[in-house]
C-alpha cells in the first residue's frame, strides 16, 4: 500500500509519518507513505496556488492547475487499484467500512487536502475519484483528515500492528464496541479487575468479552447493533444483559 497525501504544510503532514506505529510501519517497508506540497507545480511567480474567486466572494481560492499537475507526478499512469480522495465536507462519512474498502481495493492512495475558501471545483469534477469527509465540522485544512484515513488503512496492513489480531479487535472493525480491557493492579482503590480475566479460563474470558462488548455497544451506541451479523451465540448474550438490566 502506498499513500500520497497532497498539502500547502508538507512538515505538518511529515510529522506524522514520522511517530509512532506509522513510522515503524515505513521503516520496515511494510507501506509507503509520502507528502507533496501543490506549490512545487504551480506555474505562477512565487510559488502562488490560490487566487479570488470568480463571481466575488470572501477569501481566496485553491487553484486547480498545481493540484492537477501535482496528482500527476505521484500518479502517472493511473490504473484500477489506484485511487485519488478529496478531503471535503460533501463527501460521504469516513468510517472503518470505507477504511476496509480502501484498503480491500486499492494499492495506492493519493489524498487531497484542501485550504483557504476551498478549492476549484473542477477539481472534484474530473480529478478526484470521490470525496470523503471525517465528519459534520469545520477544519482549517484536509491534513487532520487524511491524517486519520491514512491511519485506519494502515492499521490493516499485515504486520503494521505488533499483534497480529489488534486491528481485528478495534472497536468498529465490525460494527460492536470493544470489550472492556484492564492491567495490573489487579486491585486500585478497591476497584478490582472481573474475576473471570484472572481465572486463565480461556473459554470463559472470550465468552465475558464478547458479552461486555454487546453490553457496552447497547448502552453507548446501540445503532451499531443493527449492522451487526449476530451469531445465536450472540443473541443469547443479548437476551441475558437485557435480563440483567431489567432486575437491576
């Protein structure tokens, strides 16, 4: 997997290759991750890639041209498995099915973060393939986005994780929160770790876990529940914290 972020602020988006599980994840090879800064492409005097918008309006304008030629210096040839995302609020909703997506189907990644008033709009027409958006907020750039696609993909990458069944256990990896987790002490305060995680019971650990997981999705997010494919197991477990929640 290769993923190419386009920025005004290439040591801002350096920064985050260069921490942490990512940057273990590049040194080792297991992915490529570069940044590309429009304004070496642009074809005006001083490195300028926005101007006023044409109609009138506040503020300035990202250019489309040094955008353009800068998605095609990392992405000469383009084929089926690569993939060119533009940061913006009109995008459909980021989330981890998008991030299986992208990583399930396609090699490499370009990502286009935007500034200023936006940017030109043929941009969006007949460059980028879609449109992604991290959520119902206003930032001051695309780089926090790209930053966390860029980071949910990896995550899936074989070998990128130090525990090989960490991504497959994230919450939203399927659509349940993730069980409760505990390390030592075994007692703080009085606040004592569940039983069952000291027992070495490997059956009954999974089983807690998978029961906590529901329980904890049913309380806090329960409009998850309904993507769920629930095994009979599962609508046991769900039957059984209902009890318990009605004799509380």
């Amino acid at each position: 997997m290769k993923i190419d972020i386009l920025s005004l602020f290439p040591e801002f988006v350096q920064a985050f290759f260069d921490q942490s599980i990512i940057k273990r994840a590049l040194d080792a090879g297991r992915m490529e991750m570069a940044v590309t800064n429009p304004r070496d492409y642009t074809m005006y005097r001083h490195r300028q890639v926005d101007d006023t918008i044409y109609g009138g309006g506040a503020g300035m304008l990202m250019m489309c041209q040094p955008i353009f030629d800068a998605v095609h210096h990392v992405l000469p040839e383009k084929g089926t498995r690569d993939r060119v995302i533009f940061l913006s609020p009109a995008g459909k909703t980021f989330n981890q099915e998008k991030a299986k997506e992208l990583y399930r189907d396609y090699d490499h990644l370009v990502l286009i973060c935007g500034h200023y008033e936006g940017v030109d709009h043929r941009v969006e027409e007949y460059l980028a393939d879609e449109l992604i958006s991290i959520g119902d907020y206003v930032l001051t750039g695309g780089e926090l986005g790209a930053m966390v696609i860029s980071d949910a993909v990896a995550r899936m990458i074989p070998g990128v994780l130090g525990d090989a069944g960490s991504a497959a256990t994230d919450s939203f990896y399927e659509p349940i929160l993730e069980y409760p987790q505990y390390t030592k002490p075994a007692d703080y305060n009085g606040w004592k770790v569940p039983e069952v995680l000291l027992s070495g019971h490997h059956a009954n650990i999974a089983r807690w876990r998978r029961k906590e997981a529901l329980r904890r999705t049913l309380e806090c997010r329960p409009d998850l529940l309904s993507g769920l494919k629930m095994t009979a197991e599962d609508k046991k477990l769900l039957a059984e914290i209902k009890r318990e929640k009605e004799d509380q």
